[in-house]
C-alpha cells in the first residue's frame, strides 16, 4: 500500500507502528479521534462494536506511550468518555484495568501524579475506578506510597470503602512471587513434576479413617470467595471449594491424600479407575496465593486476565476463605497466622480434572486441627460446550 494511501485511512484503522508513531508525536489527533468515536458508539449494531474496538486500539496505544499527555488522555478515555453502552460490564471491566496496568508498566510515576490531584466524593464511576487500578498497579510495584497525591486519593478511597483500598500500599514478602514466571516452573502436570518440586506426605491408613470422619459443613459465601480467582480469570469448570470439621484433632501426620481421597469431593469421584495414582505434597502459603493471584492475574485458556489489582484482591479473597477469617483481618495478621497452618498441593487422576492445561488442588488444615478446607480447579483447551 502506498503511503497516500495509508493516509487516507482512518487513524483507528493503521498498523500498530503508526498508532504507536502517532500516540508519540500527536497524541491530541488520537484523542480527538476517540472523542468523534465515542459520540458514534452505540450498544446496538455492527457500527457500534467496531468503533468499540477501535476505541480500545487507542486508548491501549496511548497507555503504553510514555508521556504525561498519553498518560491523561487514555484515563480520560475510559474515565470520562467511553459510554457505557459501548461495551459489556465485563468488557469495560477489563479494558479499565488494562489500561491503568499498561499505564503503571509505561509510564514515569511523576506522568502519573497529576491524575490524582481531585479528590472524589463519589466511587461508583469509571474515573475513579481507573485510579483505583492504578494505585493497586502501583502497590504491586512497591511505588507511590508516600506521594502526598496519591496518599490522599487512597485515604479516601478506604472512607468510601472501595473493595481495593482494603489492600495493602506496599507489596508484602509473601506476594513475592506475584508476576514472577520462572522457566521451568510452570504449571504442574504430572505426579513427577509434583514431587520434583514439593516434598510428598506418605499416605497412611488412619488418615483414611479420620477423612471417613469428617463432616461438610456447607456455606456459599464462602466457597464464592475461595473460587473467585478462578471464576473471574474464566477457568474452564466451576472450581469445587468445600469445607469440613472433624470431631477431634486430625494428627498432623494423617493430613495426607489418604485423608483427601475420603472427603466426599466431586474433584475425587472415581479414583483409582484411572491410570494413575493420588499424591499429595506439602507446600507453603507463598505457593498457594501465588496460584490464586495467578488464575485470575493471566486468566484461564478461553477466559481473561484481570489485571494485577483486582486479582491481588480475588488471590486474598480467597487465601482467607480458606483459612476462614474475617474480612477484617489485618494482612500482617493473616500472614502470622498461615505459618500455623498445614498446606497441601493434591493431584488426582479423575475425570473432573482435565489433564491437560492447568489442574490445582489444595487442601487446608487450621491449628486446631478440626477444620479442613479444599479447593480444586482444572482449566482446559477444549471447547466449552463440549465439557461436561
């Protein structure tokens, strides 16, 4: 194509390295395009959608441009004028929360500042959910704590109690792994990977007997919460999260997978019929929540990433599920109290898991060794609707 005519092209419509040039050099042509764009966009039509589209090519172009205007013109874009008929909630969701990542990777903390100089009154809009991402981008990066900006704008954002500004400032140690992919050290596959990398509990007879023992103790909200990474990330299958009690303590060498294979778990139904034998490791809190951030952070095989905020947010959501604390619980508490608990890593050779993408199964035991909580979740390739 000759350069006339790439000229003559809409500017949504050219190649990525020209919206880049653009965004660069005349960041206000970009902005005044999505302004023509947004006033065209409607929920109804294939119009609609494709200035939608074009909308997210520009806004993600300026965000990942470094410059203090590209920086005010794309959380402008999906702060203020983006209408809300021009994608779905869980599509707007999405862009939001990319943008105020790619924002945080791309841009200078100083580029970033001035977005926070008004203080809202209000939480329920777009603007303010965007600086919401963008200070929990920012904690996850250990930076903007202690600008007085931005110190401000999340005092507020805790007195009208935003659901992230419950989060700690500053990334904790035991978030350490968060965003971190080691080579090598992807997902767990088989029995060999899992005892290559965690040290296996032997099995015992009595553990079987105590898990005969133990009694479900039901409670939606709850399991809601221990599933959300997985829920929100687009998992293939329902994650199972089930609890149980014991009617005396469990010795700490009978929490194993003879244990596990006994709780009536619809993650466990069928072992043994299958090619393969049960195991079980030991693992540590760290493990566990970096899985959690990390289902909802990179999202599923057919599903989506929810950005670094909220899936910190879903990852400790669902860490105190499983311990069954209170939502009050200071962090430092939660993280005190993990050492007193037994953590186990579980591979199963079942049906309900599907052996090929990502499988993860947890099981709990709290210090007083009477309360059990399990969490299993298996994501797949393969067309949804053939699942079962």
């Amino acid at each position: 194509m000759s350069g006339d005519d790439a000229a003559d092209r809409p500017l949504w419509e050219r190649s990525g390295p020209e919206l880049k040039h653009l965004a660069e050099f005349r960041p206000e042509e970009l902005y005044e395009t999505v302004r023509q764009l947004c006033r065209q966009v409607s929920g109804e039509g294939a119009g609609g959608v494709s200035a939608a589209r074009a909308v997210r090519r520009i806004v993600e172009t300026l965000a990942d441009t470094r410059s203090r205007d590209c920086a005010a013109f794309a959380v402008d874009i999906v702060g203020r004028l983006l209408p809300p008929e021009a994608m779905d909630r869980e599509e707007a969701d999405r862009l939001l929360r990319s943008v105020a990542a790619k924002l945080v990777k791309a841009q200078h903390l100083r580029d970033l500042e001035p977005l926070f100089g008004e203080l809202p009154e209000e939480i329920e809009c777009p603007a303010v959910e965007v600086r919401a991402c963008l200070l929990g981008e920012l904690a996850l990066i250990g930076s903007g704590s202690g600008r007085r900006p931005l110190d401000a704008y999340a005092e507020r954002l805790g007195e009208r109690e935003h659901p992230l500004a419950r989060l700690p400032r500053t990334r904790l140690d035991v978030e350490h792994r968060f965003t971190v992919r080691v080579r090598g050290l992807g997902s767990v596959k088989t029995a060999k990977q899992l005892r290559s990398r965690f040290p296996e509990v032997p099995p015992t007879d009595s553990g079987a007997v105590d898990g005969r023992r133990a009694g479900d103790v039901p409670d939606d909200g709850r399991e809601k919460a221990a599933a959300q990474p997985f829920t929100t990330g687009g998992w293939a299958r329902q994650p199972e999260a089930r609890f149980f009690t014991l009617p005396s303590p469990l010795s700490p060498e009978d929490f194993n997978i003879s244990f596990v294979k006994e709780l009536p778990l619809d993650c466990m139904g069928g072992e043994g019929t299958r090619r393969g034998s049960a195991l079980a490791c030991a693992t540590t809190p760290d493990d566990v929540l970096n899985e959690l951030f990390s289902a909802s952070y990179y999202g599923g095989v057919n599903g989506q990433g929810q950005g670094g905020a909220y899936a910190r947010l879903y990852a400790w959501g669902s860490f105190y599920a499983l311990m069954g604390l209170r939502v009050a619980t200071p962090f430092s508490e939660a993280v005190r109290r993990a050492a007193d608990y037994r953590w186990l890593r579980f591979m199963a050779y079942t049906d309900w898991f599907h052996h090929d993408t990502s499988d993860l199964a947890f099981a709990v035991l709290d210090p007083t060794r009477t309360r059990v909580a399990v969490l299993a979740a298996t994501d797949t390739e393969a067309d949804r609707d053939v699942l079962g």
